[in-house]
C-alpha cells in the first residue's frame, strides 16, 4: 500500500480551498429585474454558511432532501453549497416541468424544505405549498411580500446567523445532490449525485479539454442550475478561482447573454445548441457580432447534436466551439471534442461536430443487441454504454434495467466510435428511424436541413408507413424573413445522403417544441404529427 493520505472527496473541500485561496474572485447575477448583483466567493460562502446555519435551525438533518426551484444565480449558488456541505442533498427541480411532474418529483424525494425564486413562487410555489407540506418555504428576491406561516423571504431567513458554520465532517460517497432526467422517454428518474461522485466530475470538467477552466478564464453557465448541476460548473469555477457570470432567469434570452459576455467579459460559455441559435439571432451583422463576442474564446454545446451551420457562424464571428456529450445520469460530463496539437486546421467539419473523445474517470464502450463489443473503426454502430467515477450506478429509489451485470450503464444513445476515439453520436435509441428494415438517423437529416440557408431549426421524426414500416418526416423552422421550399429543401438533400434517407414530406411551423432543457421535444412532435 502507498504511503500517501487520503482526505475526503468533498465539496465542502472545493467550498473551503475557494474561501482561502480565492476568497477575492468574482461573482456576477443577475437579478430577476435584469440588474446585475455581484460580489465574491468569501462573501458568497459566508452568505452559505449563514444559510446552513438558519436550515439546520429550522431542523434540517443530515440525509433531508432540499427542493430548489430557482434559477442561475448566486442564490442558487449559495443554497447548492449549504445544503450539501451541511450534509443534506440538494434536490434541484426543474420548474419547466409539468406542475403535477413537480410535486411526484418532490413526494418522490420527499423534500423537507424549498428555496424558490419570488417569480416562480407567485407561478407556482405558492399553489405548490398547499398541496405539499414543506416545513418551510423560502423565498428569494421577494421584497419581502411572501406569504403564509411556513415561507419566508430569504434574506430574513438568514439574517443574524453566523458567518462561521460547524461544518460537519462528511463521507466522501454521502449524497449530495439530486437531479430527475427530463423525462422525455419516459418517466422522470433521479439521479443521485455523491460528495465523490461531484469533486472528480469537477476535476474532469475543469481540464484543458473538457472546458478548461482556470483563474484565467470568466465562465458562463447558460446551462440551467436546475438540470445537471449546470454541468457542474458551480463547482468546478469555485476549484480552480475562476470567476463566474450567472445569467439569472434569462439563459433563453440572447439579448440578455450577448449583453453579458460584451460588458462582463466572458471568455467561455455552455449551453445547448439552442441558446446559441438564440444568441445569433441578436447580431445585427457580422461586424456586430465579432464586437460583441470580442472575449469568447470557447463555447461549448452540449445536451443536443450541434448543427455543421451553428458551429460554422459562431466560429466565424470569433470564439472556438467545442462540442461534447453528456447526460443526466453521468453528471453529465462524457466526452468533449477538443482539437489535438496535430490536428489543428485539418480537421474537417464532420470531425468537429463528433461529440468527442472520452475524458479520463469515464469510460465508454459499443454493443450490439447481444451485448458484444464493437470495434472502434468509425463503421460499426451500436449501443453506447459507459461506466466511471460519476455515472449513476441506479436510480433514486427506482428500479431500472439500463444496467448489464457488468456495471455498465447503457445510455440510451446509439454510437460509432472513429479510429481517433471520436464518439459519433448517432442517434437517442428511441429517435432512430427504421425504414425497410434498415435504420436511418434522425441527427444526419437534421444537421443537412440546418446547414440550410432557410432553416432555423429542424427535427426529424419517424412516421408510420404501411410499405417501409417508418418514414422520415422533417419539421422545420424558418429563419426571419424566410419561407421555405419543401420541393427545394427536400432537393437539398440530394447527394448528401442516400436516396432513400431523404425525409418523403417537410412541414413549416413557426415554433418547435423544446424540453424544460431546451431541447427539441420529438415526443410532443410526434404526437402532434400521429394523426396527420
Ligand atoms: P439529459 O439527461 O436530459 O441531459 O439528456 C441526455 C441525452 O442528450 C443523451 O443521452 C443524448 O441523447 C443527448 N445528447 C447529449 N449530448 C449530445 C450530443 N453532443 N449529441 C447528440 N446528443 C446529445
């Protein structure tokens, strides 16, 4: 046996190095009414410690899960750190979900307590509180207009308490957070996040190719705080002292982010292909743009495959993309694509929409129905499973097959894997198109309709057909000012794909259907399109 120490994996460990060493580093938030609140990590902890203080009065224990219902902000932040450095689980909920998924969600975890935004109190915390019997009910920015016995604004929740909590000694594989997948194939499962589990997901996620994150990078998370942590970069910032820019309630609102990465000075960003597409959307030209985004050095896209077209804009305005993969149950970081030394320039488009290579605490494999391994040539197609350091190992409270009896979690996604250990997102096994017996990916016909001039966003869904079993059907958006061709559109595709990959028909609508994460909803379109 070595001879070296061992110190719990905490995040009451990151909590305390971030206190000591970059007390001074900065925060910036923004308010619900759009003004921007900012202070510093010594001062966020103390506001933490206060919290603690005030929840374990109020009879919070060690092991109780606490709802939040709030945005990316640095209230958020603060109640991630008090509750789980305190010992409970920090249950964050997605406040896009349906009202009646909320409350099964929180009976599921049997939250004690809730921390919620003053808008999402008047929407729906409110209305939650008599059908739920939290003990308390805290609210933030409330201006001190809550009501009822059990809720309270949170300022006054905390004032008084001391700057200093007896933070107790934690077990490194205690939980600590707990986040429910968005349940768009199915129903919502919970993710239960450990102490362990959270510190290396940070290390991986801080890395020079994950989304390399230092002192001398200014992170913006337009990853929601209620989904995944927000990748967990609230805790990989804190790690290594780099400042952070929380976009509040207004991650959707590409006036709002440009505005924030031109005056705050960003220089890397994470979100979902969507909220870039919203972002493009607010320059007004190409010279505008480049000004704007003078300090994005990187954007990371995740959560969803990235269209060739999205990619190509953003780069050409300045910032370098990176996609990478990533999935509720594996906290989420999976693989990133980032550009090797040699590679530099040469790499052709199609290479740099792959989702990546693995990232080391992760490990990822292909099989086939029979569970074989498949070889990594860029050819063979299969189920991608993965196991590591912080992927699920179950479901909260649930039981789920997803698991082979080697430990191996299968993702739900289907891969190729190139000869560099790209990983080739193909498609979500339940989006896959089967045509005449052979299948046919949803994610390739998207990205060729996206690449065009017309098209603001596309999905492709399968459609029953009593001769090929499915056929492709392809929904599309316009950009501003555009009305799309199908004759055309549908022409577009021509000598990209084989023939019969082409979609039979294409419909225009104004909007599509995104997920409480901002996803496009293929669910909801489905059952849009089941009678048409
Ligand atoms: P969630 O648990 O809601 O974060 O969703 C995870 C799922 O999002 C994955 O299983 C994939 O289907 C999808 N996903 C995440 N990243 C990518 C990507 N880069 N390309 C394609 N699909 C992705």
């Amino acid at each position: 046996m070595g001879n070296m120490m061992t110190m719990p994996l905490t995040i009451t460990s990151i909590m305390r190095h971030a206190q000591q060493v970059f007390g001074h580093v900065d925060l910036v938030s923004v308010n619900l009414d759009l003004s921007r609140h900012r202070y510093n990590y010594s001062v966020c902890f103390q506001r933490a410690a206060q919290l603690a203080g005030a929840l374990s009065q109020a009879g919070m224990k060690q092991g109780d899960c606490v709802a939040t219902l709030a945005w990316n902000d640095h209230y958020h932040l603060e109640a991630y750190y008090a509750i789980s450095c305190s010992g409970a689980i920090c249950h964050t909920i997605n406040p896009r979900l349906h009202p009646e998924q909320i409350k099964c969600i929180i009976r599921s975890a049997n939250d004690r307590f809730l921390l919620i935004s003053a808008d999402l109190y008047a929407t729906l915390g409110r209305e939650l509180g008599k059908s739920i019997p939290f003990e308390k009910i805290i609210v933030y920015q409330s201006d001190n207009t809550v009501d009822g016995d059990n809720s309270v604004d949170y300022d006054s929740f905390i004032q008084g308490q001391d700057i200093h909590f007896p933070w107790p000694n934690l077990d490194e594989n205690q939980a600590s957070g707990l986040c429910y997948t968005s349940g768009t194939t199915g129903n919502p499962k919970g993710a239960l996040y450990s102490h362990r589990s959270t510190v290396l997901h940070s290390y991986g996620m801080a890395l020079p190719d994950s989304l390399n994150m230092s002192l001398s990078t200014k992170v913006m998370p337009v990853v929601p705080m209620f989904h995944v942590n927000a990748w967990g970069i609230p805790y990989s910032a804190p790690m290594v002292g780099s400042p952070l820019v929380l976009p509040g309630r207004y991650m959707g609102d590409g006036k709002v982010l440009a505005a924030l990465i031109e005056e705050e000075e960003v220089t890397s960003a994470a979100g979902v292909p969507t909220a870039w597409v919203n972002l493009l959307d607010q320059m007004k030209n190409q010279e505008d743009g480049i000004k704007k985004l003078r300090s994005l050095k990187m954007v990371a896209i995740g959560g969803a495959s990235a269209p060739a077209t999205l990619v190509e804009k953003i780069e050409a305005l300045g910032p370098r993309v990176r996609t990478a993969w990533g999935m509720t149950e594996t906290s989420p970081l999976g693989c990133v694509n980032a550009l090797a030394h040699s590679d530099t320039n040469q790499v052709s488009i199609n290479d740099r929409l792959k989702a990546g290579r693995p990232v080391y605490g992760i490990e990822f494999r292909i099989v086939n129905d029979r569970e074989e391994e498949l070889p990594w040539n860029g050819e063979a197609s299969g189920h991608l499973e993965v196991r590591g350091n912080w992927v699920c190992r179950q479901y909260y409270h649930q039981e789920a097959d997803n698991w082979d009896h080697h430990g191996w979690f299968n993702t739900g996604d289907i891969a190729k894997i190139d000869t560099e250990s790209r990983i080739i997102i193909t498609d979500r096994s339940k989006d896959l198109i089967k045509s005449g017996g052979e299948w046919i990916s949803s994610i390739d016909l998207e990205n060729i309709a996206a690449s065009h001039p017309d098209v603001r966003e596309a999905a492709v869904i399968a459609m029953p057909d009593p001769k090929w079993d499915e056929r492709p059907l392809l929904v599309v958006t316009p950009n501003t000012d555009k009305d799309i061709n199908p004759a055309e559109l549908l022409e577009f595709y021509q000598g990209k794909v084989a023939n019969w990959w082409i979609p039979d028909r294409v419909v225009q609508i104004t909007d599509l259907p995104h997920t409480a994460t901002g996803k496009v909803d293929k669910k909801v379109l489905r059952a849009q399109f089941e009678e048409t």
